[in-house]
C-alpha cells in the first residue's frame, strides 16, 4: 500500500481544466519529485493531495484512507506537511516563536525543536531573530523545519530553491536530504537537476498528466524523451 496514491485526478480553477486524469503514488521512506515547464500542473498536484484545491473527479487515498473531499486541516491532521513556496512564516515572531507555534500539539515539544536546530544550524544561531529579518535561505529552512516539526509522515515541498543563491541552494539540499531520513517527501522543483540529485523517483507532468516517470539515478535533461517537455 502507498503512502500517497492520486488517481485520476481532474481538478480544475475555475474553468481551467489543470489536472486531467494525473495519477501517482508515493511509498514511504522516499522522496518524489514533480517536475516539468511552469503552468503544468505541479503545484496544484500538491495542493490537489492537500484538499486545498479539491479534484472534481478522481481519488486522493493518504496512509490507506480515501480523503477526497476532506478539509486540508483534517487531511493534515493524519499527517501531511506543507511547506509553500512563498515559505509563509511569521515574519514578526521570533525563529524560536515560530517554531514553537508549529510544536504546540506535539509531544516533546522543546525535544523536537533541540532536534530542528541540530538539523539546521543556523536557525539556532537566530533564534531570537524576527523571521521576517531572516535571509531567503534562512527562511526557506525555517519553514521545512516547521513542517518537520508536526509529525507529519508526509511533506510537500514546493519549489524549495526557488530565488535563493547557489551556496544557499546546496544548505537547502543537505536539510531536505537530512530530513528525508524521517520524513517522506513530494518535492516539486524548477532545477531538474537538483531534483534528479536529491529524489528517488520522479514524475513528469506535461499539461497536467503524468507523461513520464522512474528512478532519478542516470536521468539527465539531456535524454530526450525528458528534454522535449522541459523546452518551452
């Protein structure tokens, strides 16, 4: 059984058919990628598997359990983290406040955060910054620790390097790599080679289908049956 099984999915902004019977499945312990050109459907997979776009057809099935048509926060209930890419943290608490905000329904609260900060070490060092004075990057780790921290068995990243500098980049990478140890992973990234580096396997969505996939190992944006959907 997977973890997470889309099938079938159509789901739709209002007449914009997005996804059109895009199907998929995760198993535990891996990190997915979703990748492909901008406008295709990526993200609103993402969001799809959330409830926070529901499909109009088709089934979401998470740990076993149809949750179609559930609201997001009892989807996330079960255990399904969402880091955006607009990262969202509170930009007026502290790193330390925005952490706990995320920790305050967990067991072992200040145990779980000692743990985010061994995992990122520089939100240690700014934990008594203001989130909103943080770097892109910084903030970009902010936000993958506090959806670490809810005991989530699921996390979906979107676009986790989107506008960060390279070196920040590869601190980005090395967290998700680290988190993956834990935390199962759907990462929907723009940089193809990236992805290939830090997932399993992968998913090519082309108007809002799933036209290739497999294991990343040896995958370059060279092949060709990959290089014709990620040319505009």
């Amino acid at each position: 059984m997977s973890l997470l099984e889309l099938d079938g999915i159509h789901t739709y902004y209002g007449e914009s058919h997005i996804l059109q019977g895009l199907s998929l499945s995760v198993e535990e312990g891996e990190i997915v990628a979703l990748v492909g050109r901008n406008g295709v459907g990526k993200t609103t997979t993402l969001r799809t598997a959330l409830g926070l776009t529901p499909p109009r057809e088709g089934a979401v099935r998470f740990d076993g359990t149809d949750v179609t048509g559930m609201e997001p926060h009892e989807i996330a209930a079960r255990g399904m983290g969402w880091v955006p890419e607009e990262r969202r943290v509170f930009s007026h608490l502290t790193v330390e406040e925005n952490l706990r905000v995320a920790a305050h329904s967990v067991a072992d609260a200040a145990g779980r955060i000692a743990e985010a900060y061994e995992l990122f070490p520089a939100l240690d060092r700014f934990s008594d910054k203001d989130a909103g004075d943080l770097s892109g990057g910084q903030q970009q780790m902010l936000a993958i620790a506090r959806g670490m921290l809810g005991d989530n068995d699921l996390l979906l990243v979107d676009e986790p390097s989107e506008g960060l500098a390279p070196q920040i980049v590869e601190d980005v990478v090395e967290a998700l790599r680290a988190a993956s140890a834990d935390t199962t992973m759907v990462l929907v990234e723009q940089n193809f080679r990236l992805a290939m580096d830090l997932a399993d396997r992968f998913y090519l969505i082309d108007h809002g289908v799933v036209v290739e996939e497999g294991e990343t190992a040896g995958v370059t944006s060279d092949d060709e049956r990959i290089r014709r959907y990620l040319t505009a």
